[in-house]
C-alpha cells in the first residue's frame, strides 16, 4: 500500500509540473519571460518597471515606454498586449505606476496610476521617465530619433502629458482607449497613432472624437483620411501631415479594452516614424 501511494504521488507530481511552471509564470512576483525588474529612487520613492532588451546590442536601438492602465500593473500588460511579440528589436520598458486618484474610477486614490498633468505630483511620472532613459542611455546604445510612448486608457492619456512635457525626446505618441487633456497651443506637432472603440463606457467615444480633431487641428492633417492598415479587429485610416505629424486612428466596435492587432498597428507606426 506504501509503495502504491508513492507511485501515485510521484505520477501527480509529474503531471502537475508543467502547469505549476505555468503558474509560476502567473504569479506577480516573476517577472515575465525576456523580462526584467529594475528600481529607481525618484524623489526618495522606490519605482520599479519591467524591461526587455533585444539580443542584438550591437546597433543603436529605439526604446518603446508601455504605460499601463489605472489599477493595471507593468507584468498584466506585458502579458496582455503582447508587445514584445510585435516589437522583437525595441528595448521595451513596462513601468509600474503609484496609488493615484481617478475621478472616473478611483476618487479614493487607492489604485496605480499616472499623473494626468504636467505639474501634477511634483512630475513624479515625469521624472520616471526622465530617470529610466537616462539610466538605458548610460547601458546601451540608444537611438535618440526613435523614443516612443504609448499606453492603454491612463496611461494613453499620460503619454499625451509627455507629448507636452517631453516634445523634443519622444518620436511619436500610441494611445489605446485614451484622450487628450492638454490645451493644443501647448503642443509641437508629433506624430500619433490613437486606437478607439465605438462603445467605450469609460473614456467616450465622443472625447476621443474629439481628440482626433485637435490632433488633425495642431498637426497640420488633412480631414480627409485614406487606408492604412487592416490588423486584427481594428481598420486603421491614415490623416498625411503637412508638418511631418499623421494622425492614425483605428477604430474597433467595442468597449475600453486593449483590442486585437493594437500592438501590430502601433508597432509598425512607430517603425515608419523616427524623429526629424
């Protein structure tokens, strides 16, 4: 009976093995495959974010920043987006955001967050920013034409904040499920690739409108758009600027989530545009 009870355990265990690993891969506290944990101290407050360097460290490479969504976390959108599958020769970097108040979802501020201001919080994200760059520029060989921003919800909008904060370091915004807050006479034209759902309960469909429509504005766009992309469930239209700036808006039927082809469409858009 001793014998047929180890027997039986040792079988468990070595059918259970390969799901514990997945498990394991689950667990907030291990960072995800390709990826690693790194600190800084901003303001003497510990920040964390998750980055991924290529392989290929010999040539100057572009950095993606990938901010997440109010109450989301870096690991969830590295699992969720799928980025780095897009994106294979990007260092991409996930950071972690800081309890912040919502007046949408969280007016509490018990939840992680961006600053949805230039100014707001002592630019604590700001200098986040400003700190993980410097840092990978001290490591790597980093091409100053090709530093991008792009995030979901929150953190689409954060990234318009460093469009306004940052215009002369990034390359170009991405925003999923985001809208623009900053007034358009704050802003140098910068190219923008802006996702959208129809019937997103969060950030309306109508505010994103409306962004479109001061980006074409400050952008120098043409209102008239012509096809750009089919990827996933999105069909992205491409609005030419005079001034070196398109607007790309792809637009789905659903809701406030990080859609299929989101990364591929963003990916590709930051690709065809480098700093001038």
């Amino acid at each position: 009976m001793r014998l047929f009870v180890i027997l039986f355990l040792s079988l468990f265990t070595a059918i259970q093995a390969p799901a514990q690993g997945k498990l394991r891969d689950l667990l907030p506290g291990r960072p995800p495959d390709g990826f690693t944990e790194r600190t800084w101290t901003v303001d003497g407050v510990k920040r964390t974010a998750l980055v991924r360097v290529p392989a290929d460290t010999k040539s100057s490479l572009a950095v993606v920043f990938c901010w997440h969504g109010h109450g989301g976390n870096s690991a969830q959108s590295v699992r969720g987006w799928a980025f780095d599958k897009a994106d294979a020769t990007s260092i991409l970097v996930y950071p972690q955001g800081l309890p912040t108040v919502s007046p949408l979802v969280d007016k509490e501020g018990r939840r992680s967050g961006w600053q949805s201001a230039v100014g707001d919080g002592g630019d604590r994200d700001i200098k986040l920013f400003d700190a993980i760059l410097a840092d990978l520029k001290k490591e790597r060989s980093v091409d100053d034409r090709r530093i991008y921003s792009m995030g979901h919800s929150n953190g689409a909008a954060f990234s318009y904040v460093l469009w306004q904060a940052r215009p002369d370091v990034l390359a170009a915004v991405g925003s999923v499920a985001g809208s623009l807050t900053v007034k358009a006479r704050d802003l140098k034209p910068l190219p923008v690739i802006h996702v959208a759902g129809e019937n997103d309960p969060l950030v309306r469909f109508a505010w994103q409108k409306a962004t479109f429509a001061a980006v074409r504005r400050f952008n120098g766009c043409t209102d008239e758009g012509k096809p750009y992309a089919k990827e996933g469930v999105l069909e992205a239209t491409l609005f030419a600027s005079t001034k070196g700036a398109p607007l790309v808006t792809a637009i789905h039927q659903g809701g406030h989530e990080y859609p299929k082809g989101s990364s591929e469409l963003i990916t590709r858009f930051f690709k065809e545009n480098p700093r001038k």
